[in-house]
C-alpha cells in the first residue's frame, strides 16, 4: 500500500500533538455548577491536583460574571488592583504554566459572594521508575537520560502508527 508523504507527516503531527496533551488536565472550576456564586471553591481546588501544564476553565455567563488573577491581596480582599490577568467570554481556558499558587476572583462582586479560587499548582512529577531504568540501559546515546527515554517512547509510537498506515 503506498501512501504519500503528506499523509505520514499529518499522521505524525497530530501524534504528537496528541501525546503532549495527553498529560495536561482540564480542572473546570465548580464542575457541573460552575463560576458561580454562593459555591465552596476552596473545597472544589481541594480535591484537584494541578500540575504544570494543566489547564483551569472557568464556565459562566459572561453578560453577568468575569474572571481576574490576582495576587494573594487581591484574593483576600477582593479587589482586581493589580491585576495581571482578565478574561471576560464565559467559557476561559487558563494556562497553569509555573508551579506556584495561582489565585482568581470574579471582578464584578462575584468575589463578596464566594467567587474566588487559589490553586497550588505542583511541578510535573518524575517519570515511572520503568522509564527511568530504561534511561539507564541507554547508555550509547549522547543525549541527556531524561531525553533519550523520552525520545524513544515518542519514537516507538511514531514508528507503530506509520507502520500501521503503511500495512
């Protein structure tokens, strides 16, 4: 079976795109009840686990309600002085990109009834002990460890999903 190159490299791209998405979270503020007011999100970010790379989607209507991060003064006191983001369409997907403690408030008084957030955001946890003990049998590449067993897990799926194109 012949296919062309475009093909395998669509294929390809859309693998990877796949895999360094696979590991992200979307955390959707509130779950099924959203950003609104009169709702617990303290306990709502104590169940989550937020890494690096994650995302947190704040849902609401946006004639009524808006999302600002802010600093812990901002947080406590409900105030969007300082700000050093706003986001206002109802449906935001925000970037978790450092660990570090994120904090959001709804910016239209939202935050006097209990719209308001902190979440801990964790670096990314270390691979599985079975990467890191492949890594160390890797001994002939020049690239760092942590590359190499990267590379290869990418590598062994590329490989599989354009072998099945071709067979």
């Amino acid at each position: 079976m012949s296919t062309s190159p475009s093909i395998l490299h669509l294929v390809s791209a859309v693998l990877l795109l796949l895999l360094s998405s696979a590991a992200a979270t979307d955390h959707i503020v509130g779950a099924n009840k959203g950003w609104n007011p009169g709702i617990n999100y303290t306990l709502w970010a104590n169940n989550q686990t937020f890494y690096v790379g994650d995302l947190i989607s704040f849902r609401y209507q946006k004639t009524q309600y808006n999302v600002f991060r802010v600093n812990k003064t901002g947080y406590d006191n409900c105030t969007t002085e300082g700000a050093t983001g706003n986001w206002s369409s109802g449906k935001d997907f925000i970037l978790l990109d450092k660990a570090k403690r994120y904090y959001f408030i709804c910016g239209t008084g939202g935050c006097f009834n209990g719209m308001k957030v902190s979440v801990l955001v964790h670096p990314l946890p270390p691979p599985p002990k079975s990467a890191v003990a492949a890594e160390h049998s890797a001994k002939d590449s020049s690239a760092p460890p942590a590359a190499r067993g990267v590379a290869r897990g990418v590598l062994g799926i590329v490989f599989s999903v354009v072998l099945s194109v071709w067979f």
